[in-house]
C-alpha cells in the first residue's frame, strides 16, 4: 500500500499487519503526522501533540515485542482523560495547567495493550455544552457534535485510526454521527471510569470511535476486558431487529428519515426478524428524567468549579449547575428508582429482538460552531445504560453523514457489535 495512505488503514487492517511485522508502527504514524500537519490548523482535533514524544513511543514498540491487539496503533485521548504525559484541561481553563501523576485506568489498558497516545482531542468544556475549536471534517462551516467532538474529528478526517471518548448524554453517539465514524457506548459500568473527570456517577460512559465496526469492537475489547468483543465471527446469525423509532421520532428531519427508509428496505429483504417496537406505555419521559439526573450530578461532581471558579465557567455551564442545585437529594433518589423500574421494563424488550435500531441524531450536522447540536435521541438510552453503536451509511440532502445507531441488552456488548456488523455490511455492501 502506498505509505502516504497508510492513514487510511482500518485499525483492524493495520494491528494485523504490524502484529506481522508486515508494517511498522512508526510507518504507520509517520503517515498519520503528515495527515495531522495537512490538516489540523482547519479541523483543531487536537488541543496537545506531541510528535517527538510519539515517535519515541512508535519506535520502542517496534523494537519490542506485540504486547496486545492495539500494538503500534496511534490514538487520540479526549482531553476529559488524565494522561501522564500530556496536559490535561478538560476543556477548561481552570485547569489549564494541570498536569495529571497519572493515566486514567482507560488510557492505561490501552497502553499495555500496545497503543500509543499521539495526543489529547478536544473536549467541549467539561464534557458539556460549550464548544471548543474543533470543526467538522466534512464541512469546515458545520459543528462536528460534541462532547467528543476532537476524537470523533480526528478519526473522521484519517489522522488518526481510533480515538477515546466519553457519553454521559449522547457525546459519543452524536458527534460520530456528524463526523460520519463508527462510536461505540459499552454498556455502562463496564469500562472503569478512575481518571476520568466526573459529570455523573450515573450516566458517564467511556468509548470510543473507529472507521468501522470491527475497529471499534477491537478498542471495546480492551477497554472491556472482554475478548469476545474481538473474536466475534466473520459472519454471524441474522439478528432480530427492532425498529424503534423513540417517542422523539417527530423530531428527526427529513435526512434521517430518508436514512430510516434506506434502512427499513434493505432490511427487510435479508433480516428474518423485522419488526416495529415502541417503548412501554408506562416508562417515565426518558429524556426529561436524564436532564434531571444529569443536572443534579453535575452539580455535585463540578462543586469546586461551581464555588471557588465560577467566572472562569461559561454562562451556559453557569446555568446548568443552577439548575442542578434546585433539585434535592430526596427528588434525585426518587428518579434514580424511576430509572432503575425503567431499566427492568425495557429490558424485556430484548427477550424478543436482539437489538434495536434507533435513530442518532436529527439529522446532518447543523451549520455554524458555536454549538454541538442535540442529545435528544441518545439521552434515554445512555440513562438506561444501553450499548449503543452509531452506523454511517448514506448522506443527506448536503453531501454530508447520516447514519442510524443500534442499541444492545445492558451487559451484552459483543453481541451489540456482532449484530451491527451483520446490520453495518448489509446497508453499506
């Protein structure tokens, strides 16, 4: 392959050839660097790079032994992850010069698996609204999403072959869908969350994007500890499918209902089991009691910011953590009852059908970069814990992304990602 695409490779494709010996982990970085100087003063994926410091890395790999399944494989870290040896902001100059004694436990099994952290991503501020100055590598005028905006940027624009983000509303499922990448939520509670800076102990979730779902599964494998993410079959049984459109489906615009349609009809001819499924009539609003979750966990989790650095909080941060102190301890408990009830009533959908298809995001990614777009269609699966992995597969009335994402049973990821590939190379072959 021509080295100046090497950039392009799959991760999958790449982590083959390298545990071969076939390419060299500096190669294939090298060829990402190129990529990263063409290309980052417009796209502003990375908030700190460092390329000598990667070139070491790259070298004493290829030097040593295949010490995992991500050997020699260049990733970006979202700058909510502590690295040891880059600065860690959070997207917030309160913490402009922090210096983390630590990797994140994350960051830390990708390294013993073999990857090399090439830089820190940017990261709306704290994970939430507020924007940071990364664009969308498909239209330099429209947001990538957020809050994961660098890392799914950085994938989508083939600077690097996988990157690490966190959801605690849709932050890794939206901005994938606006970059047109494959991301990864696993389901919650399964990948350790030490190092990385807390929003909500309830909703938080590390993942992760990649070019395809084979590339994601291999990341969810490491930063699950479950090989079976990895070695699913090339080819596996028909899933049964569920077309949950969600009760915010008057919402979508008409890109994805397009995508829908696409979607629905290529199924239907190859999925035996295809059906509609609406979620139970007695489920709370979903999507208000994630707002209400998150509030009251943010404020709590951001107390020192909220009191000893308040002017140095955007006024939309400012309003999120008022909000949240309204809310009381007695209320909180109450809807994490609810959404506890709500998690048992939706797991009996997935005694009929293996996995779900739901929409992502409205639509393509909106214009302007002054906002990240809309949660709506990611904030109730992330509240029941679900994991969720956005499809790219066609492209709206502007040329750019749409996709769909498909939602597993809580704890059954690598079926997730089995069923996904099943469903992936049925509406992309």
């Amino acid at each position: 392959m021509n080295s100046s695409k090497l950039n392009e490779l799959d991760a999958w494709q790449a982590a083959r050839l390298i545990a071969k010996r076939d390419l060299r982990a500096v190669d294939l970085l090298h060829a990402c660097l190129d990529r990263i100087t063409e290309r980052d003063d417009e796209v502003h994926a990375f908030a700190h790079l460092d390329r000598a410091h990667a070139l070491m890395q790259a070298n004493a790999l290829d030097r040593g032994p295949v010490r995992g399944i991500l050997h020699g494989l260049p990733i970006g870290v979202k700058d909510m992850f502590d690295t040891i040896d880059f600065p860690t902001s959070y997207g917030s100059p309160v913490y402009g010069a922090h210096r983390p004694k630590a990797d994140a436990a994350s960051v830390a099994l990708c390294r013993e698996a073999g990857a090399l952290v090439v830089g820190k991503t940017v990261t709306t501020e704290f994970a939430y609204f507020y924007p940071g100055a990364t664009r969308n590598p498909n239209d330099l005028t429209r947001t990538p999403g957020g809050s994961s905006s660098g890392s799914a940027a950085a994938v989508a624009d083939s600077m690097l072959p996988l990157a690490l983000g966190t959801q605690t509303a849709g932050s890794v499922i939206r901005p994938a869908a606006y970059c047109g990448v494959v991301g990864y939520k696993p389901s919650s509670g399964r990948v350790p969350r030490a190092g990385i800076k807390s929003l909500s102990e309830t909703l938080d979730t590390p993942g992760g994007f990649g070019r395809c779902v084979r590339d994601v599964a291999l990341l969810g494998a490491v930063l699950t500890g479950d090989s079976r993410l990895s070695t699913s079959p090339e080819e596996s049984a028909a899933p049964r499918i569920g077309l949950c459109r969600t009760p915010e489906w008057a919402y979508t615009e008409a890109d994805t209902q397009r995508a829908w349609d696409t979607a629905t009809t290529a199924l239907t001819h190859v999925a035996p089991a295809l059906a509609d499924v609406a979620l139970p009539d007695d489920v709370p609003d979903l999507v208000a009691l994630q707002k209400e979750v998150m509030a009251f966990e943010m404020c709590r989790a951001l107390s020192v910011e909220r009191l000893h650095h308040r002017d140095q909080l955007s006024l939309q941060l400012q309003a999120q953590l008022d909000s949240g102190s309204v809310i009381s301890g007695g209320t909180h408990a109450a809807n994490l009852v609810r959404t506890e009830g709500a998690r048992h009533r939706i797991n009996a959908l997935f005694d009929r059908f293996d996995v779900l298809l739901a929409p992502s995001a409205a639509g393509e990614a909106p214009v302007g970069i002054d906002a990240t777009g809309d949660p709506l269609f990611c904030r109730a699966w992330t509240l029941l814990g679900l994991p969720c992995v956005h499809l790219p597969f066609t492209r709206g009335s502007n040329g750019l992304p749409v996709g769909l994402q498909v939602v597993g049973r809580w704890g059954e990821d690598h079926r997730l990602l089995s069923s996904a590939q099943w469903i992936y190379d049925r509406l992309t072959k």
